[in-house]
C-alpha cells in the first residue's frame, strides 16, 4: 500500500510540474483563461488514467503536449473563433455609446502571468513567451485554423523541431512546413499583429514613468494629463460590451459621462498577458472603500498608451487574479496571493 503511495505521490508531481507550460500552450490554442484549464485538468485526468500505457518511448513533456493538442482539437471543432471588440465592429462614437454585452464565449479572455508564464532562465526564451500570450498575438491567433495553431505555437513559441511536431500531429515533417508557412502567412496580414511589441520586458525607465503618470492622471480622473499620454488614435475595448472606442476625446468623454462613476478610482499592479495591467477598484457609495470594477490590460507603443483594454466581468476575473472582492479605503497595496489556488 505504500509503494502505491509513493508510486502515486511521484506520478502527481511528476504531472504538476508541467501544468503552468500546459496551461500557456492551451490558453494560446484556446483563447480562454478557463477553457485552457478546463483542458489542462483534462490533459492530467487523461495521463493519469492512461499511465500504465505510457511506455516511455517518448518524454512525459512530449507525452502530455500530445494529449493537451487532442484534448484542445477536440474543444476547437465547435468552431468558436474568441476575438476583441474591435475584430467584430467599428468604432462607435461617444454620441452613439451603448453598452451592449455578448455571451462569455464570444470573448478573448485575460490571463495571469504567473499561470502560463514557467520560469525561465533564458530572457529571450522568457521574452518570446510573454510577447505570445500578449492581446494583439492572442487575437490573431484566432484566425489560423486550429492544426495551424497548434504547428505555429508548437515551432514559433516553444521551439519544437519539426519532426517532433510531425510526430505529435502524426503527420509529415513536409506537411508541418507547409501549415508553419500558411500560418505565417496569415498572421503577416493581420493588422496590429505586433502591435504591442514595443512594450519591453522588462519595462524600460520610460515605461514605468510613463505607468505612473498613468496612474496618477487616472485615479485623479485628470483628463488633460490622461490624454497627453495616449496616442491620438489609441483604443478602449470593455468586453463583455461590444463597445469599443477610438481617440482620446471619445476616450476621455466616455469616463467623464456613462463613465463617471469611476472617478476616485484606485489602481493595482497586475501582471497579465505579458503587458502592464491594474486590478481596477472604484469608489463603493453603499460600504465604503473600493468595490472590483475592471481588469486593466494597457498597450504601449511609442513612448504613448496605444490601447486600454478593461475586462469588467469582475466576478469572474478577480479570483482568478487572487484579488480581494472589496478593499478598504486605507490599502496601499495588494498583497501577492497563490495565483495557482
């Protein structure tokens, strides 16, 4: 009984250490910070059951990417592309603003660094990792057909050779060349692709100044300071709304009107989508100090915020981060919470 409890012990570990890499090659498949660990957690019930069959011939880590990728096919066939406000509409101006919400699954989901980015000691490994989990490359992803998907992050995101995707796909290393290329092809026409690829990592000097001027002008509801630090025609997406507006002055007009509750907002530092982000508490007139209100995920280029991304579906998003449902109107700071739990 104990061996098998040894046995056991040993084989959850040996699975465990896996799950944050998983989690980043589904959650790019997938578009989704659930679904990706929905799969996940498939992916390990999977390998646990079929252990006694895995005879070794491959590495665990080839192994259980096997099962993920047939795990995530599987999930992709009903065919839902995951995609931002701005893939499915134009801009609305601020005269015809309306919050209309779609259903969860029409959206691309934020995720947390910490479970999808492994630690790495290589920075241009580490660089590459958090540049492919980013809105804009999340997005455009959207658009391959899901094999495709799989061979582009598979080769361009994780480095595979191609005869190990070959061998994962149970296809030709001739066929993998060709689905790289098309894939290629397609992300080269996706406008705004490398879009946020001008966000340094780490932040440069400039970036973090740039931060806390933003900070500063937002919880202040400065709107002057707020506009000379976006691009004239930067962008704010509030998914589940499939608003999405285009400019400084619609930006700045639309959070002092149907935004304006926002005022005396207060900011913390999250680290999402490999980009700069804020868990966003606004004032709570009923208890008193801050309730949850967005997850902000901000797009830099240029020395200027060139996008302003806010997730609302606070619910949802914050115990995902670890963030506290309420904060009192002393806090300075988020505590660091077990992203993992």
């Amino acid at each position: 009984m104990s061996d098998g409890t040894a046995t056991t012990a040993d084989l959850d570990v040996r699975l465990e250490k896996h799950r944050t890499e998983l989690t980043g090659y589904c959650y790019r498949m997938l578009g989704s910070s659930f679904e990706a660990e929905d799969a996940v957690q498939d992916t390990m019930v999977r390998a646990w059951r079929s252990f006694e069959k895995f005879e070794g011939r491959s590495s665990m880590r080839s192994w259980l990417y096997r099962i993920a990728t047939n795990v995530c096919l599987d999930m992709l066939n009903a065919g839902n592309r995951r995609a931002r406000p701005m893939d499915l509409s134009a801009p609305s101006p601020l005269a015809q603003a309306a919050l209309t919400p779609r259903p969860d699954h029409t959206w691309l989901e934020p995720m947390p660094d910490a479970r999808v980015l492994p630690s790495v000691s290589d920075p241009a490994e580490a660089a590459v990792a958090k540049e492919s989990v980013r809105l804009a490359f999340m997005a455009a992803l959207q658009h391959l057909p899901p094999k495709q998907r799989a061979v582009l992050v598979l080769r361009e995101v994780l480095a595979w050779k191609a005869s190990e995707v070959a061998e994962l796909l149970d296809t030709s290393v001739a066929s993998v060349n060709s689905a790289l290329q098309r894939a290629r092809a397609t992300l080269a026409e996706r406008e705004g692709a490398g879009a946020d690829a001008a966000t340094s990592d780490p932040l440069d000097e400039e970036q973090q100044k740039l931060l806390e001027r933003y900070v500063a002008a937002f919880e202040g509801y400065d709107m002057t300071a707020l506009t000379a630090l976006l691009h004239e025609d930067a962008i704010m997406t509030m998914p589940p709304f499939d608003l999405w507006l285009r400019g400084t002055d619609d930006m700045t007009g639309f959070m002092t009107t149907i935004g304006a509750a926002c005022a005396n907002s207060r900011l913390f530092p999250v680290a999402v989508n490999g980009l700069p982000g804020f868990a966003h508490y606004k004032p709570d007139p009923e208890a008193g100090g801050y309730t949850p209100w967005a997850v902000q995920v901000l797009e830099i280029s240029k020395g200027r915020i060139s996008g302003l991304h806010c997730f609302l579906d606070t619910a949802r998003w914050f115990p995902l981060f670890g963030l506290p449902p309420h904060i009192d109107a002393e806090t300075d700071k988020i505590g660091e919470t077990d992203k993992n739990e």
